[in-house]
C-alpha cells in the first residue's frame, strides 16, 4: 500500500512562507490604514477649526452699513486677524479690523438694537 506523505521539511517551509506573506500584508494594509486616518484627522482639525473662514485679502473701501447684513471676527487660528462682513445676498467679504471704517461700521451694527423682532418670553 503505497501512502503519499510529504517531508516534514517542505511543509514547514511552505507555511512559513504562508505565515510570512501573511505577516507582509497585515502590516502593509496597517500602514496604508495609518495614514489614512492621518490624513482624515488633518482634514477634521482643519475644517473644525474654521480655518476656510479666514482672511487672505481684505476690502479696502469701507462698505455701506446698510448692505451688511452680519458680522463676524476670523478665529485666533487664523494667519491675519480679520473681520468678515456678510452682505447682501450672503456674499463674505474681509476687512482688517485695524482700519478705522471697519471698527466704526462694527461700532454701528453693535449700537443698534434688534430686540423687537423678538417676542417677549412667555406671550
């Protein structure tokens, strides 16, 4: 009776190779998941930080109190400090809080006083 038996040797050295390849995949596969998270994780810290709501250039010529709308400072993150005024039509537009114009429209927008579009509490 003839029984086909293989060596020991070949089949201890083709399942290390198995375990090898295996281990070669697992840690290419973890390092491409690495970065990933990475990249996810900047995009996050970017976004939540309000950094697509900063200044690159400002408005020079002061803008009418009466086209604004809202307003609202650039977070601390951000490279320029600015003011972005929001006017007609929701279009944004930056100022440099520095400049006199901005502060004195800030100063009247602040002043004036919106609370009788709001209802009273409890009528």
């Amino acid at each position: 009776m003839s029984v086909f038996t293989s060596s020991p040797s070949s089949s201890s050295s083709s399942s290390f190779i198995c375990i090898i390849i295996t281990i070669m995949f697992c840690r290419s596969l973890l390092l491409v998941l690495l970065v990933l998270v990475c990249l996810q994780s900047i995009t996050t810290f970017l976004n939540a930080n309000g950094l697509d709501r900063c200044c690159s250039r400002y408005q020079t010529h002061p803008i009418p109190v009466r086209c604004i709308t809202a307003y609202e400072e650039t977070d601390h993150h951000c490279p320029k400090p600015g003011v972005i005024f929001t006017v007609q039509h929701g279009h944004p537009v930056c100022a440099n809080p520095t400049d006199r114009w901005v502060q004195k429209v800030i100063d009247e927008i602040d002043s004036h006083s919106f609370t009788s579009w709001v209802k009273p509490e409890g009528g």
